[in-house]
C-alpha cells in the first residue's frame, strides 16, 4: 500500500504544496514548513490517506467493504494519532531540511515507520482479545 500511496501520490502532492504554499505568502521557510505539515496533517492525511489506507488493508487481507470500514471507524481516531506523533515532525524536518528532489524518498522512510504503527493498530482492532485464564478457588 505504502509504494502506491506514498510513492507516486506524493510525489505530485509536495510538489503541490511547493506551489501552494510559498515563502513568500507564508512568512519565510518556517511560515511555509508549518503551513505545510497543517495542511498535510489536518486535510490529506485525516482525509484522505488514513481511510485509503485502513480499507485498503483491510480488503487486501480478505475483509468485505463493509467489515473493512468497520475496521477503519474503530482504528481511526487512534490512526490519526499516531499520524500526527510521526509523520507531523517527520514532515516538518522534511520540509524545513530535506532539498526538494530528495523528500519523496524522505517521506517514503518516515512513512515506513507510520505504516508500522498503522498496521499494528489494525491488527489490534481486527484481532479478538484473548480471554483471561480462569482459575479455579
């Protein structure tokens, strides 16, 4: 999913936020960088990439649309999170450090980690608990 999503995808969506999101109407690099990452996080990723993601998963692992979308409903809240604990600082560093030819690849390795977190958070949401063993008085 990563390779299809953050391969191509982003690299048309950071050369967009280039164009969108310039230095000169944001206050300098740093007015820009967070315009960036806000967008970025607040609209693409909670919009867009974490529904895609968790159905797609899901769906490749055999689930119906609908039990998929179930999935995602319960693993949201806790996908954002964790979007925002590692790709918003990783996407900051990307965009106030990393030359522009290079963040694809960037992003591409930081999403490495946010896509483990994501896959672990599905697996918790879609696995039964186990039930605690009885013991006898």
């Amino acid at each position: 999913m990563q390779v299809i999503i953050n391969g191509g995808g982003n690299h048309f969506l950071l050369r967009g936020y280039e164009k969108v999101f310039t230095t000169a109407k944001f206050g300098g690099q740093t007015g820009a960088a967070v315009s960036k990452v806000v967008f970025d996080q607040l609209v693409y990723t909670t919009v867009c990439y974490v529904p895609v993601y968790q159905l797609g998963t899901r769906m490749l692992r055999g689930k119906s649309f609908s039990e998929a979308y179930q999935g995602m409903e319960a693993a949201y809240i806790d996908s954002v999170k964790t979007s925002w604990a590692v790709m918003g600082p990783g996407q900051m560093f990307n965009f106030m450090f990393v030359p522009q030819h290079l963040r694809v690849a960037f992003v591409c390795l930081v999403g490495l980690t946010f896509n483990t977190g994501l896959a672990a958070l599905s697996c918790l949401v879609d696995s039964p608990r186990p039930h605690a063993p009885k013991t006898s008085d």
